[in-house]
C-alpha cells in the first residue's frame, strides 16, 4: 500500500519544473493525478511521463489567473477523478524585474495576478470541492502552495514577485485558521534556488551565475525539483496530520544564512 493510495491530487503549473516534480511524485505515491496548465504540450507531456512509469493522470488545459478556468478544473478534476484530497498550487510567472522606480504600473499588477491571486482564486474553489466531496471524512484535504525564499528577507530588484510571494505565505496562514477546524490543512513550501529547466537554460546564457547560485545555500548547491516535489509529498500526507499554517523552506539552508 502507497503512502497516497486512492487520493486524487490536483496540480497547477504541472507542465513543467517543479509543478512537473509534483506530479510525478504524486503518481509515485499512488494518487491519482489532474496536471493543469495553460501550456497544453508541456502538461500533456507530465501525463505521458507518468502514465508510462504505470501511474494515473489526466491534462487539464486552464489558465488559473482566471476565476472561471479554475472553477471549470475543479469541477473536472472531481468529476474525472471522483474527488479531491490533495493540491498543490505551484503554477506562476514573473512579468519582470529591476529597480521601483523605472517598473511599470502595468507590471506589477500583473505578477500579483499571476503568483497571488492565482493562488487564492485556486484555494477558493479547492477548499469549497474538498468541503463539497469529502463531507463526514476526518480529513477534508490538504492545499500546499509553493511560496519562494523572495518572500521572506525582501530582494532587492524583485519587488513585485518577493511581494506576491510574500502575499501567498500570509494567505497560506490565514487560510489554514480559517479551515483548520473544518480538517484541510494548508502549508506552503518555500524553494530556494531550484536546478529547473528554466535556470538551466538561463545558465546556459548566463553560466558565471551559476557559482553564485550554488552559494546562496549553505549546503553550497542548487536544489532539485524532486527535493521540493518531497517536501510537498509529506505536506499533503497523513505523516503531516498535526500540521497546518507553516512555511517550509526548502533551500539547503539558504534561509538561515
Ligand atoms: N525554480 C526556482 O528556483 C524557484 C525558486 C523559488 C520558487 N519557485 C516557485 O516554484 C514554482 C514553480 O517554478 P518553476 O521554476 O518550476 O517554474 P516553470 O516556469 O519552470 O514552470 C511553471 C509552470 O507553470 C505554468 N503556469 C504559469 N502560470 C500559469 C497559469 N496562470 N495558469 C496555468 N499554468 C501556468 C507554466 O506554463 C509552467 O508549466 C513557482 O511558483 C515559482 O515561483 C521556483
């Protein structure tokens, strides 16, 4: 018996990255998984890739900064999966970087749309599935949000994204006091730098930034998608019971540095 076996997880960002690590490690675990993301080849894919490793997925194409795109997932999500138990809301994109006072109006509204209220408008219509499909069980759910290290000691030239992030740590705390008492739980996990596809291809341009990437941790490395894919596994597990409200960095220490 898999540590998720008969779960159904649902995953924003699934397409690609870390939201890509999660899925596959939901599959590993034995749950049956929604992949959602608006780039419909790069999620197809994530499904193809567990599907061939002999676990359960389907695709869902949907933008989630849109309120009626994430309504129309959940629903699909329970109504092809039979429920929802588990999700984790990785999807987001940054409009841009650099200094205040020559960033766009325009910009910075756009980066909140895309990592925090995405984020809420997701968790609005998870908490409301997971209320509606798993009434009378112990356990309604558990949301896992993907915060970043941005959001916890502010960075310079990143104002919009360390603050949408920062939105999502507070809404993953407020959240959590609001349904704690109801049986979903809801935590964040905060990567660090993470060795994805796009900071490889980043460093393939820019290859004098990966020495300091490397040393933004203390354990003087860049993480892997699938240490952040862990992290979210044990949050959304029955291991994780007695916890709800927390923001776990994930980053070889580059918090604490
Ligand atoms: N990579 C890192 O080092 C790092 C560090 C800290 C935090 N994070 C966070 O981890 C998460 C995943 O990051 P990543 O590096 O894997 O990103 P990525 O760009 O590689 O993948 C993001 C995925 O989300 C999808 N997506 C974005 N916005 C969407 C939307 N509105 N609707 C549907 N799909 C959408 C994209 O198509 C893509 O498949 C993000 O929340 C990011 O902020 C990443």
């Amino acid at each position: 018996m898999k540590l998720l076996n008969d779960k159904v997880a649902l995953v924003t960002g699934g397409g690609m990255g870390i939201g890509r690590a999660i899925c596959q490690a939901y599959a590993d675990a034995g749950a049956k998984v929604a992949v959602a993301d608006f780039n419909a080849s790069a999620g197809k894919e994530t499904v193809e890739l567990i599907e061939t490793a002999g676990g359960t997925a389907f695709f869902i194409e949907a933008d989630v900064s849109k309120e009626d795109a994430v309504e129309a997932m959940v629903q699909q999500t329970v109504k092809q999966l039979g429920g929802l138990h588990m999700a984790c809301n990785s999807a987001a994109v940054s409009r841009g970087s650099g200094p205040i006072h020559e960033f766009t109006r325009e910009v910075f509204d756009s980066t909140l749309e895309l990592c925090l209220t995405n984020t809420w408008l997701c968790l609005k219509h998870q908490v409301a599935a997971m209320i509606e499909s798993n009434a009378g069980e112990e356990s309604l759910g558990s949301i896992v949000n993907i915060s970043s290290n941005a959001s916890l000691k502010g960075q310079a030239y990143n104002t919009a994204y360390a603050t949408a992030k920062a939105g999502v740590n507070i809404l993953t705390k407020s959240a959590a006091s609001e349904y704690g008492a109801m049986g979903i739980r809801i935590n964040a996990v905060s990567p660090g730098v993470i060795r994805t596809p796009g900071i490889e291809n980043y460093l393939k341009e820019q290859p004098h930034q990966a020495e300091k990437f490397d040393r933004a941790a203390v354990m003087k490395r860049m993480g892997k998608p699938e240490e952040i894919a862990d992290a979210v596994i044990f949050l959304s597990s029955d291991k994780a019971a007695f916890i709800t409200g927390q923001i776990l960095s994930v980053d070889g220490g580059m918090s604490v540095k």
